[in-house]
C-alpha cells in the first residue's frame, strides 16, 4: 500500500484526504500533512483522527523535514497555483512522486523546474485534470477515436462560469495574477487539455483577447453597492449584494478560514469589486494546433447559467457537446437546492447522415462525475488506461503552456509562438485513437459504431 502525504490544506484538499479515508482507505496510507496555516493544518489533522488516521503534521517551513521523516511514497500537491513548482521539484528531489493539482504552474520558469526536476530525479508526476475522466466527457473523446466525423479542422469551445463560481474567482488568491496566473491559466488549462486531448495533438499557436468587464469597482456601484465594504464579512450591503459569500452561515467555511484567518490573514470572501483584481474575466483565444485544427475559445466568468459548449467539426462530420452545469442561481448569489443533476447532450452527424443524439452513460457527484473516477485512478488498482484519462508532466504543461502564452498575447497583442516558450516539451500520450491520416475512408455505417447504439435519430 502507497504512503502519502498532502501540502496545501485548504478546499481541494479536503478532497484528497475524503479519498484517503473513505472509499480509498485500503488503497493508502496518510503519513504528513503539511501546511503554511496552523489553523488549517489541526483542520486537517483533526479529519484525519476522525477518520482514524493520525499523520504527522507539519508547518511549510518543515516541509523537507516532513518527507524526510514520513517517506512518503507520493506527495499530493493542493497549494495556491504559484506554489505548485516548488513544492513538486522539492518532493521529486527527494525522491517522491507527485500528484499536483492543475494548472502544472504559472509560468514558462515554473513548467520548465518541473520539467528539469522530473527527468532529473525520474519520478512519476500526475496533474488531477478530472475534467477528462467524466464518463460523458470521455463518451465524447470515443467519438473522436473512432473517426466517424473524419479529420477534425475547426473546434469552437465556449465555456460559462455562473455568478456563483466565477465570482468565486475574484474573491482571494485567484484574483492576482502572480498568483493564479489568471482564469487563462487556472481555468482553462481545464479546457485547454480537454481540448488537446480530445483532438489528440498539441497546439503551436495562439493569439488571445482578455478584459475585465464585470468584477470592476464601477459595476459595484452601478449596482447600487456604493456603500459596500472590502469583504462580505461585515459588509454594509451584504442584504443587498448577490454576489456575497456567506461565511458565517457555512460551518465548513467558518472552521476552514474564517477560524483560521487570524494566523496568516487569508480572506476567503474579499470583495468581488476590489480594484487590486488584476485578472481577467473576459477572455476569447484562437489557438491553432500542430495538425492544422484551429480551435476558437471563449471563457466568460458572470454569466446567470454556467455550462459549456464545444463543438468539432471535420471532414467527415460534426459532433457537439452540451452542458448545462446550472440554469441559475439564487438572487442572493447562493445555489439553488438541492442542486439539479447536470444536463448534457451529445449531438453527433455524420456528413450525408441524420443527426444522432447519443445515449449517455450516468455520472455522479462533482465535475460531471470526473472526481470520483479520477480518485479510483490514482488511488485504485492499476488497469489499462484506454482513453489515455492520466495526465502526466508533459500534458500538464502543454496545457498551462497555452495559457501562459495567451498572457503573452495580452500583452503584445501579437500570435504567441508556444515552441521556446518552456523548452523542449515531448508530445504527451493523448490516446488519438485507431483513426490517424492513414484511416480508411468508408461509406458510413453506423452498425460499426457501438456509441451510436440506444442514439436517437433526428
Ligand atoms: N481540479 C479542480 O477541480 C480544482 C478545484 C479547486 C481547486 N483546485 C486547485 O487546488 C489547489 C488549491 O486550491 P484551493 O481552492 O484548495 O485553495 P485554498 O486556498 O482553499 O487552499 C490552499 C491551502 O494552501 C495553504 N498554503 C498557502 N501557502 C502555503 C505554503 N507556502 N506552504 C504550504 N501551504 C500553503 C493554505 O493555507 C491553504 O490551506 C489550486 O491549485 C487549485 O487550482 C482544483
């Protein structure tokens, strides 16, 4: 059995150490847990004796101390972006493997210590894109294995954040770009490995727009917030404003960081209309791919519905993914309960074909069902990886790669060339599939397609 042990105790964390002791509790053992905020550090540890574990605890400064003592077999990684790069080269340094939450890191000097640090030491690194593992998702990426709609060519991929978790964003750490590396690097690098996976190839090119149209002091006001203070907690208008977060009324959130903010002063509700955010959350990319696709991506983050929208089109057919992740939120910025089950429809049409909808398999729990199959593996028993789910340094990187370079375009407004920009960064393994350039061209026969059984014809 694994020995592991987690840096970075705060929300996703918690998602790692349910693993650990719950459904995964057979398959690895907590032996440190590490974190800057003692606060957060009893949280955890506190969790753990719950759960009937005692790991050894440890502040950021002990972290070499930590792996030194514990041995862990793996190091999970789960600290604010910016911190990701020296916490995976120093655990690959002594000797651990890694698995680090996305994006890889912030920027071209970060991926390219990671890069270094892991062909150094040999070390397996995996990035959590648990967005790949989501059954429809992965439905979808059997669509393009398959080649029923031929050579893709044009991609388009809309993705909307609600008032609720976009405005997330723009409440703490995130909301710096030094720190997150903006939503084109820590929210799209989601997107932008979903993308390179589905299409099998890495990108070459991309030319980027971003702007910051909403969380901005003026749209404060011009919603009647004038009187608004720099947090919720405490805040004048907090009746007022639908875009607050209600702390005190989480006990999870209370005991996390509210509990803990007197240690390090970590605000986990700063004011959405600060004029220190320096992030985007705006943004369109044109990114053109190595095998000639171009791929035309927009991401916005104050949208009333949250949900996605990507569409390939080839030549031999067409296909569509779409997700209503929320149709709405509460006019206090909060969910509404009990949160409906995701829609997704998946719309595939061959060329001279009708237009199949497919029968989608069932997904539960977050990110479309992809956290749990993720957890089982990382943590499970290996078997074989026929969609090629696992992401590993190489992919982590060519992902955060298109963000970082769509930064760049930001700033010069010029195409950003992604060759140079970390190094040399081999091909990852993204499962393209049987159909390559060499793939029989056949009169389409939709008995030769089993995602095509149970669809419903238009
Ligand atoms: N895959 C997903 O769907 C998903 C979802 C949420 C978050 N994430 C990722 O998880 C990571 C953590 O995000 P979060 O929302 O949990 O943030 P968070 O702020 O809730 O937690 C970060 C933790 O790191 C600790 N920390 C800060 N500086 C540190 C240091 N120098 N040394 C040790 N610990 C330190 C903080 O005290 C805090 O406990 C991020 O990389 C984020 O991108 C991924």
């Amino acid at each position: 059995m694994k020995t592991y042990a987690i840096v970075g105790l705060g929300h996703r964390a918690q998602m790692y150490l349910g693993a650990l002791l719950g459904a995964h509790r057979g398959d690895g053992v907590l032996v440190g847990l590490c974190d800057s905020n003692p606060g957060r550090l009893a949280y955890a540890a506190a969790v753990a004796r719950e759960g009937g574990v005692a790991p050894a605890c440890y502040g950021a400064e002990d972290f070499d101390v930590m792996l030194a003592a514990t041995r862990p077999d793996r190091v999970i990684v789960t600290v604010p972006d910016y911190l990701h790069a020296p916490y995976i080269v120093r655990a690959m340094q002594a000797g651990c493997d890694v698995i680090t939450e996305k994006p890889l890191t912030v920027d071209p000097a970060g991926a390219a210590a990671i890069l270094a640090a892991q062909r150094a030491s040999g070390r397996s690194l995996i990035v959590g894109f648990n967005y790949r593992y989501s059954p429809v998702r992965t439905l979808f990426k059997q669509v393009l294995m398959s080649g029923i709609i031929g050579h893709v060519r044009n991609a388009t991929f809309e993705w909307l954040l609600d008032t609720n978790h976009g405005a997330d964003y723009f409440r703490r750490w995130h909301r710096g770009k030094a720190h997150s590396g903006g939503l084109f690097v820590h929210k799209a690098t989601h997107h932008f490995d979903l993308l390179n996976w589905w299409l099998g190839t890495v990108p070459q090119r991309v030319t980027a727009l971003g702007r910051r149209v909403f969380y901005r002091p003026e749209m404060g006001d011009a919603l009647g917030l004038q009187d608004r203070g720099v947090r919720c907690t405490g805040c004048p208008a907090f009746a007022r404003c639908g875009f607050r977060l209600d702390v005190a009324g989480s006990a999870h959130l209370t005991a996390l960081y509210a509990e803990a903010e007197g240690h390090d002063g970590y605000w986990r509700d700063a004011c959405v209309f600060s004029a220190e955010i320096d992030i985007e959350d705006s943004m369109n990319a044109l990114i053109e791919y190595a095998n000639g696709v171009v791929a035309n991506y927009a991401l916005t983050a104050y949208n009333p519905c949250e949900g996605y929208r990507v569409v390939f089109d080839g030549t031999r057919g067409r296909a569509e993914l779409r997700n209503v992740e929320r149709r709405a939120v509460n006019p206090d910025g909060s969910l509404i309960l009990p949160v409906p089950p995701e829609e997704d429809v998946i719309v595939v049409q061959p060329q001279f074909g009708r237009q199949y909808v497919l029968k989608l398999p069932e997904a539960t729990g977050l990110h479309g069902g992809g956290d749990a199959v993720m957890l089982a593996r990382l943590f499970g028993p290996a078997s074989n990886d026929e969609y090629g789910h696992v992401a590993d340094e190489r992919a982590g990187a060519w992902s955060a790669m298109v963000g970082m370079a769509a930064n760049a375009s930001l700033l010069s407004g010029a195409a950003v060339e992604l060759a140079g920009l970390v190094g040399d960064v081999p091909q990852p393994d993204y499962a393209p599939g049987p159909f390559g350039p060499d793939a029989v061209w056949q009169v389409f026969d939709a008995s030769r397609y089993p995602f095509l059984q149970g669809a419903t014809v238009l």
